[in-house]
C-alpha cells in the first residue's frame, strides 16, 4: 500500500487508471452534495510501481480501442438487449461478433406527439483481447477494475456540470489528431461524433485559411447542430463548450464567429474542487477523460 491512496474517507468516488510509456496516469474524485464535485488527487505520470488500494477503479478505452453505433434499437425486454445487439450490429465490424464485448447507451426517447419515432441506442462493441489487456495489464500495477468507461461516457459527466437548467450541451474535446463531440442534457448521452482532425492540424493553421482544419472542424460542428435540431426538436442547445486543448488554437474566436450560441472554453480549476494544486491546461487536456471517468455516478 503506498501513501499518495489512503483507506478510509479519501477512497470514495472513483479512480480512473490508465498506463502508457510515461507510467500510471489517474484521475480520484467524488461527487459532493450541493458542492463541487473533489478531485482528491491526479497526475499525468506516476510510476507504474506505485499500487492503488480501497478505491472502486475504471478505466478509459482509447479511440480505437472500440466501436460505437447508432442502431435502432431491437424490440426485446432489456434483459435481452445485449443479445439481440449482437445480432444486429455483426455485419457493421470488421471483427467476428463472437470475439467481441457489447454494451449500450440508451438514448433518451422523447415523449407527446413524436413518441411514435423508433427509439434508438448506441451499440459498443470492444474486443475481448483489448478488455482483457487491459485488465490484465492493470491487475501487474495492482488496480483491480470494476467499471470501464469509454470517451463519450466520460465526456459526457464534464459536460453534465457545465448544463444550464432545461438545457442541454455541446462538448468538443481535441485529440492529437482525433476529435470527439458530444451533446448532452439532463446528464444524458444524446449525441456523439467524431472528428477526422486534432489538435495538432488546429494549432497548425493560425490563418484559418479557407479549406483548413479551422474551418473544417467549425463546418462539422455546424452541421451536427442542424442535425441535431432536427431530429432532437425538443431539446434545445444552450451552449458550446470546448474542453482545453493543451496548447494554443484560433478555434474559440472562429466559432464565436460564426455561431449566435455562447461557446465557451472549459476549465476544470473553476468546475471541481482540488485538494492540491489545480492542473494547468496542458495536464487538464491530458486527463480530461480521466477527470471525466472519475466523475461516474454509482457503484459499478
């Protein structure tokens, strides 16, 4: 047992692990009633010597790491979802379903006149061998898991805190070369795409020149939004956030631009609480996602 996790009252909320080249990255926190949520403690790259002990422990799959579709869902008692997903979604991966983990993530149907509309889900599809890498590579650092999270569930608690009452959310997060939008309202996962540019292109096209990543990323999430509108009529889009970004982009002043709606950039120093030092941009970008895993309501 090392000191930086301690039994008792510190261990509550969850711990989000993952471990690269650089060693055990984590993120601990807790939600707290009427107050900002804890963030006990985080770090980018802690040794992978160092154990975990008396936390509930998850994990974040990376971007390639599994699959996420947007099916209609089977009509079948939920007890019988994951089976019937199976069936529905094999022919949509390159990989024998057999060789797969499913799951999903209900998509909030809306009530009154439009109820008729065939409620939809969002199938998750992982590989058993990269699940079970991963388990097995945590269980050498001494994490035992008991949830994993992927980008959208984890994207989606950050953005739950920054929801206006009533309405719901647009999230953008920028990867290394990969983006990832969400929508959220009422805590609830709406709407997910992905993004074909990251944050590397955004920082390399200072002049948002016509055609450029600048350009094509404020298109996309444009279109999303038209999208949106159109098939979630009664839910209404009170903001669009931006998660840090790490280093510095002319994406904020472009899409306030080009959008009526606020955009507003996200820091996690002024949403949840720090028993240490708050993280600054570069380290909040790194663990976005692991802050965000943190926040996962529950117990499994």
């Amino acid at each position: 047992m090392l000191g930086w996790l301690k039994r008792g009252g510190n261990t509550q909320g969850w711990l989000a692990v993952s471990i690269g080249e650089a060693g055990l990255a984590h993120a601990h926190a807790r939600h707290v009633r009427g107050a900002r949520p804890r963030v006990f403690s985080y770090a980018a790259d802690r040794p992978k010597r160092e154990l975990v002990a008396g936390a509930r422990c998850s994990t974040v799959l990376g971007a390639g790491e599994y699959d996420i579709l947007l099916v209609e869902a089977p009509n079948v008692p939920r007890a019988e979802m994951k089976s019937a997903l199976r069936w529905k979604v094999k022919d949509l991966v390159d990989y024998p379903i057999v060789e797969a983990t499913v799951d999903f993530l209900d998509i909030p149907a809306e009530s009154g006149a439009a109820a008729g509309r065939s409620q939809q889900v969002y199938a998750i599809l992982a590989r058993n061998e990269v699940i079970q890498g991963r388990v097995e590579q945590l269980a050498k650092a001494g994490v035992a898991l008991q949830a994993i999270e992927i980008l959208e569930t984890a994207q989606r608690n950050i953005a739950t805190l920054c929801e206006a009452p009533g309405r719901g959310a647009a999230l953008a997060y920028f990867g290394p070369d990969w983006g990832l939008l969400t929508i959220t309202q009422g805590g609830e996962l709406y709407l997910t795409r992905r993004l074909d540019v990251g944050v590397e292109a955004l920082a390399g096209d200072p002049d948002g020149e016509d055609g450029g990543p600048l350009e094509r990323v404020a298109l996309e999430i444009q279109r999303t939004l038209d999208h949106f509108e159109r098939q979630f009529r009664h839910v209404a889009v009170g903001k669009l956030l931006l998660a840090p970004t790490g280093r510095s982009t002319r994406l904020p002043e472009i899409l306030r631009a080009r959008f009526e709606l606020p955009v507003e950039q996200v820091d996690l120093a002024g949403m949840l609480a720090f028993s240490g030092r708050a993280p600054d941009g570069p380290t909040q970008w790194r663990l976005f996602h692991h802050f965000g895993a943190a926040l996962r309501e529950g117990t499994a």
